[in-house]
C-alpha cells in the first residue's frame, strides 16, 4: 500500500506535467532537408494529404476548391482567445477547423465541447506539441492515441484530421517529414498542411495578417493557418473579423477541411469503452491539476518543518553542549551502586559479549540477566560464566516488558539502568549514565547509543541516523524538557518514578517510548548524557531493519495515542501534551510522511523540469544536511568519515524510512496488530569501540 501510494502521487504529477505540457515536451525544431523520396505531385499539389490504406504508398493530396476557404487555427483551445474566436465565427455564419493539442484539450475540456456543439471540425495536433521528426514511432503513435483519448474523454469524438507540429505549406515537405506523413497515414489519418501562413504567432500587425491571408489569385481556394493558443492573439482576432468579411464580400464560402473536400465530418463520436477510458484519463488528470497545489502546499510544510527543526537542533544543541560541560551541573557525584537489568531472550551469540563489559565497569553494578523464555542457550550461558555481581532470573516468555518488570521488582537498589542484550558498555557508561540522579527531580536519563558494525553500508546509514536523527534531536529536546524516550539500549531510571507510573506497560510496541512519557507526565525530568556511550548491533539486512523500523514506528505511534490526553492535561502531563507532543509528530510522523513529496517532485523535476535547477536545488538541501550531520558528529566526537554515505542514504535509506513509517501509519488506521518480531545477532559488536 505505502508503494502504491507513493506510485499513485507520482502519476498524479505526470498526469498534470501532461496537461500544462511539462511532462516529455521536446522543444527540438528540426530544420529543412532535401525532398528526393517526395513525391512531386504532393510538393505541388493540394494542402490536404491522403495516405490512408491503399493509398499509402502513392499518397495523393487534395486541393480545396475555388472561392472556398478553411480557416484553421492551431494550438488550443485557449480560455483567453479560443471563446472570442468561436463568438465571432458564430456571428458570421462561419465554420472552421480547430487543431488541438491533448494538453489544453485536457486542461480545457468545456471549450471543446463548445467548438463541437458549434458545428466546427476537430483535427488533432498532438498531445505535447513535439517536431515529429525527432520522435520514435512509439512515441508518434502515443501522441495521437493520447489526444484521441482525451477527445474522446471531454467531448466523447475522434478525429481523423492531423496537423503535424511546425508544418506549413506541402511545398515544404522533405525527407524527414514526409515518412511522418505516410505513418500517421497508415494510421487512418488525413493530414492538413495549409495555403496560407499568417505568421500571426509573431504578432505583425492586423493588416500583415489580413495581407498574408489573401488568395494569390481572385477566387482561388485557400487553406489558411491562425493561431488560438500561445500567446496574445489580440492582433489574430482583430485580423479574422476583417478577413472574413473581406472575403464574404469577395463571394467566399467559409467552412470545414472535409466538407470542402465533399467528404463526411472527420469529428465522429465514440462509445463503450473508448469513451469511458477517455473519461477517466479526463477526470484523473483535471483531478492531478486541482491537486498539484495541495501537494505544493504539504510540500512546503515538509520543507518548513525540516528546516524549522534543522534550526532548532542548531540552536539548541550548542546550549546543550555547554551546559554539558558544567562540572557541578548535576550536584555532588553520584557513587552509590546501581541495579543494571539485561532482558535476554535468545541472545545467546551477544550475552557474553554484553556481561563481559559490565565487569570491566568502574562503576559498583548488581546485574540481573532476565532469561525471558530463551530457547538457545543464553541462560546456560550466564550460568556458565558464573560472574559474582550477576543474578540470573529465568522466567517463561512474556515479552520484554514482563521481563523489565521482574528485573524491577528483583532490583536491590534505587537507581535502575536497563540495556538491551545486544548491547556493551564502556567502563564509564554506568557512571555517567547516572551522575544527573543527583538531582533529585530526575527520573530518567538516556544514554547516547551507538553503531558498532557501522563497516557495512547499512550500518554506516544507522551510524549517521543515530548521531543525527536520535542523539542530536535528545540535545534539542533535552533543552526542551521534553525528550521522549529512553533508549532500551542504555537507559537509567528512579525505581520510585517507574513503581509509581505502574512499571513497563505491555501497551505498545515501544515500551521505551511509553513508559518515558509516563515518567515525564508524572512530573519527572528526563535528560541525556551524551558521555554514556553504549555499542549496540543494528540489524545488518534491510529486511531486518525494515522489521526493526517498523515495530519501532508502529510502537511509537501506540504510545503517542495512548498519551494523547497529555494534550489537554494540566501541570507537567499538559507542559509534554502541549510542547513535546506537537513537535514528536510534526518531526517525527509529519515530515517524514509527507516528505516522500521531496522525492517525488525532485524525480519530477529531474525528468520533465530542469535538471540542473532541480539538482542544484536537491544538492543545496544535502550540503545543508551535511553540514549539520557533520556538526552533530563533530559534538559526539565521531570521525566524519562515514558521511561520505550521505547521498547515497538519502537516496536510498531515507526513502525505505519513509514506506516504513507509511506502513505503520495504514497499520495503525486500520487497526492492524504487528506481533514483536526477533532480529538475528551475529554478537560481532564484541567490545566497546573507541569513538
């Protein structure tokens, strides 16, 4: 579905480049060549040429007859000068040939009906308005079919009319032109050039018009060619009311290419399938119109929230940093030991790994190893390595938080730090995890959690999500007051602050987001200690990270709904319902969710704008990125080097971010349930990594 979605806004944005001729225009005008596989009898014949089935390999043309005349008019309709047009014709009892193109048919539907209701003849010009010259077949095939089915669609007709692009006079045909003429023929159509070329696009004044419109010889029939599209047309029109009655009182009859030919209309009508497919193809693409400017809109929240959070982070996260430098910031120092609890289930290739760590702690630790119903041998594994500080609590399968909430009720001392399985520590995590408790209106501190296989192409991706997407953000949302979850992978809380928010909650999905903004409704401070470093295996597939992120989205999107009558609250629930709520789903639901729009419109721009104004713009946005990734890295004294992925990431990472986050969202609307899914270790984050 999120894919779906995703296709369904990019073929909005075709569908409306189509309409407004954004999208495959070719601008290319092919020059004249030499005329030796011409016909001489087409060269000097009539305006009107037929290639059409037997025809077509000795195509013969059609002159139109004495004291008649067909005025043509290309390019449109246009809402400005196409009404003004038919007003006059009406007024004079003239009938006429409009070539359209099946961008302003579709973007004009009413002004086709009215030419047909009028009685008047429909040709078709293509649909983007291309020298066919520079075109494939298939690409000339798709220009009539195109416009076809827009005709069909606004005024339930086809055509058997053609005008080609830039064409004039028959004399003008040439070597490339003509094969065009004989596989639109073959096609079943009749190709109009013209007698008479007004040049009334360059705008030369009403009488040159006039002038250029008057028949070589008194009497003779004339094709002749005007525009109604394109530009001011003020001088066309004004021009057409004194031809017309010029040539009237000359004894001219105007009317249409086939009935001066003494043939049936070329306009026919259409029915069953043609004409429904040419109705949905109509009301989709007047659908993409109206819809563009709404995306143009969401697509500037995404561009304001993005850069409104990029200037918060660089606002914030300095007051952070040097407030993060203060010796005496927390109080006294805090030396008395602390529980640590490890849940563990099938952690059998990482748990010695994990223990192995916390023994080289400098902090006094009691660690309790929850076995939550492993079926390996993690259980036997701590038993075996038979550490002094370490209790084993086995216990059936009841998911991470009923383990959590065995640790607490285990836990021998008031300060609790909990650490995923997967996870190590440096000697000092513990103690810095836990200096802000002495301040005693703190009730929870996250850790600053690491990549450690960040060699990998995925893992330097996570690297660079993590520095800057979750440690950068804490900065900004610790200064806030409002950070809104704990890492499960290096996190400490006050025993008083869980018991009294009921423990770990089996609610969500993200028990770490939850029970964090339990403890910060109940009045706690939550804050971050960027200098508790712990090294955590992240999921090494994109199928494990897809399940991951997932279950990740998912679960933070429970909680925040759980939460949600934070919003109206008082006290501190109300100060998190009211600051930290709106910016967690403006940054963390609303932008990545809309931001799919950036892509789109970038492939967009790439294909059928301007590439290079379209890059540049692109390049801009991920030199910006850049420089604030290479902040946060500079802050978490991280080698810059992994930045180098950057581009490629947001290429290719961020877009899986977004169907991820999409996912969970169709998921949450439609009620979904998504069962804890476990990822497979290799345990090859072996020790702690020097940053």
């Amino acid at each position: 579905m999120p894919l779906s979605l995703l296709a369904c806004l990019l073929a909005l944005l075709v569908l409306r480049g189509l309409a407004t001729n954004e999208a495959f225009r070719d601008t290319r005008i092919a020059d004249s060549v030499d005329k030796t596989s011409v016909p001489r009898n087409l060269l000097e014949g009539g305006p009107v040429i037929d290639a059409r089935g037997s025809k077509n390999a000795n195509p013969v043309s059609y002159k139109i007859p004495d004291r008649t005349v067909v005025l043509s008019f290309d390019d449109g309709p246009s809402p400005e000068w196409t009404p003004k047009i038919l007003e006059l014709l009406e007024s004079r009892n003239v009938k006429a040939s409009f070539f359209v193109t099946g961008a302003m048919t579709t973007r004009h539907p009413d002004l086709i009906r009215d030419i047909v209701a009028d009685g008047h003849e429909i040709g078709l010009h293509t649909f983007t308005h291309p020298d066919l010259v520079y075109q494939s077949r298939t690409r000339v095939t798709w220009e009539l079919a195109q416009t076809q089915l827009a005709l069909a669609g606004v005024a339930g007709v086809h055509s058997a009319l053609f005008r080609p692009p830039y064409s004039s006079k028959a004399s003008a045909l040439d070597d490339l032109t003509y094969p065009v003429v004989k596989y639109v023929g073959a096609r079943g159509y009749l190709t109009a050039f013209i007698d008479k070329d007004t040049d009334d696009w360059k705008r030369p004044g009403v009488d040159a018009i006039v002038k250029a419109a008057m028949p070589s010889k008194p009497g003779e029939g004339e094709m002749i060619l005007l525009h109604d599209a394109g530009g001011d047309r003020s001088q066309t029109l004004a021009a057409l009311e004194q031809m017309i009655d010029k040539l009237q009182a000359e004894g001219y009859r105007f009317t249409t290419i086939s009935d001066a030919l003494g043939a049936s209309s070329a306009t026919v009508p259409v029915h069953g399938y043609q004409l429904w497919a040419g109705k949905g193809y109509v009301w989709a693409t007047q659908f993409a119109v109206h819809t563009l400017p709404v995306l143009i809109g969401l697509l500037a929240v995404v561009g304001f929230l993005n850069f409104g959070r990029f200037a918060l982070m660089l606002v914030l996260a300095p007051l952070h940093a040097r407030r993060a430098k203060r010796p005496d910031r927390w109080g006294p120092p805090v030396t008395e030991p602390v529980t640590v609890l490890v849940p563990a289930y099938n952690e059998r290739e990482c748990i010695a790994n994990t223990l192995n760590s916390l023994a080289a702690s400098d902090y006094p630790i009691e660690v309790i190893v929850i076995d939550d119903g492993s079926s390996d041998e993690t259980a036997d594994i701590v038993e075996e390595m038979d550490l002094p500080f370490v209790r084993l609590i086995r216990k059936e399968n009841g998911g991470k938080p009923s383990a959590l909430n065995a640790g607490i009720a285990a836990a021998s001392h008031e300060i609790i730090v909990m650490m995923d399985g997967d996870t190590v520590f440096e000697p000092s995590t513990v103690r810095e995890l836990v200096q802000p408790f002495a301040d005693p209106g703190i009730g929870a501190v996250a850790g600053n959690a690491k990549v450690g296989n960040r060699d990998s192409l995925i893992g330097a991706w996570q690297h660079i999500e993590y520095v800057l997407g979750h440690n950068l953000d804490r900065r900004m949302y610790d200064v806030l007051g409002v950070i809104p979850t704990i890492p499960g992978a290096v996190g400490a809380f006050r025993k008083e602050a869980l018991q009294r928010v009921g423990g770990m909650s089996d609610d969500t999905l993200a028990e770490d987001t939850d029970i964090t903004i339990a403890v910060l409704c109940d009045g706690w401070r939550v804050v971050y200690a960027e200098h508790a470093r712990a090294w955590t295996e992240a999921p090494a597939s994109l199928q494990q990270l897809w399940s991951q992120r997932y279950r990740w989205s998912y679960g933070s999107m429970q909680a925040m709904w759980k939460h949600r009558s934070a919003v109206t609250a008082r006290g501190p629930a109300g100060r998190f319902g009211r600051l930290g709520m709106p910016l967690i789903v403006l940054f963390g639901v609303v932008a990545p969710m809309l931001a799919p729009l950036v892509d789109l419109f970038l492939l967009y721009g790439v294909l059928f704008v301007d590439a290079t104004v379209t890059l540049t713009g692109w390049g801009s946005f991920i030199l910006v990125q850049a420089v604030l990734s290479w902040y946060a890295f500079h802050l978490d004294r991280e080698k810059p080097w992994h930045l180098i992925s950057l581009p490629i990431q947001q290429l290719v990472y961020r877009q899986l971010m977004y169907i991820v986050l999409l996912q969970s969202a169709i998921t949450a609307m439609t009620g979904g349930r998504l069962r804890w899914q476990k990822l497979r270790r290799t345990g090859e984050v072996a020790a702690p990594v020097e940053a």
